[in-house]
C-alpha cells in the first residue's frame, strides 16, 4: 500500500462553481524505508462518514520537504 501511496505527488480540489478540477503538482521525496506503520484505535466522525467501518491505514514519515511544483486547471 505504501508503495501506491506514498508516490502520489498530486493534490485535486474541484471548483463546480467555476467548472474545474484543480491539480497541485507536488514533490516530496519520501522514501519508503523512512515510513513506520502505525496502529491503535482512530475515532473520527467525518472518516466514519466517508469509509464507515473499513480499518485505517496509518503511517508516519519524520521528516517532509513539500515543494509545489505547479497549480493546473483542468475544465470538469
């Protein structure tokens, strides 16, 4: 799973009222030897809402260097 989602250097937002998908290109270098899986109870009323009682996937990584690299519009 880390391997699928530690890659994902990409953030999306949507604008309905202005008919886009934004993307932000982002990098942040992660290694995956540096993420340490995490375990214990997580409560969240708004996660329970989007995933109901599917068990979290929780992991920490030290240290993040977030770099922006582009902002781009896409029409919806």
């Amino acid at each position: 799973m880390l391997a699928y989602c530690v890659p994902q250097d990409r953030a999306l937002s949507v604008q309905p009222w202005h008919g886009q998908v934004t993307r932000q290109e982002i990098s942040l270098g992660i290694p995956l030897d540096s993420c340490t899986a995490l375990s214990g109870p997580v409560v969240s009323a708004a996660a329970g809402a989007v995933i109901g009682d599917a068990e979290p996937f929780v992991f920490l990584v030290p240290r993040v260097r977030l770099r922006l690299e582009s902002e781009e519009r896409d029409p919806i």
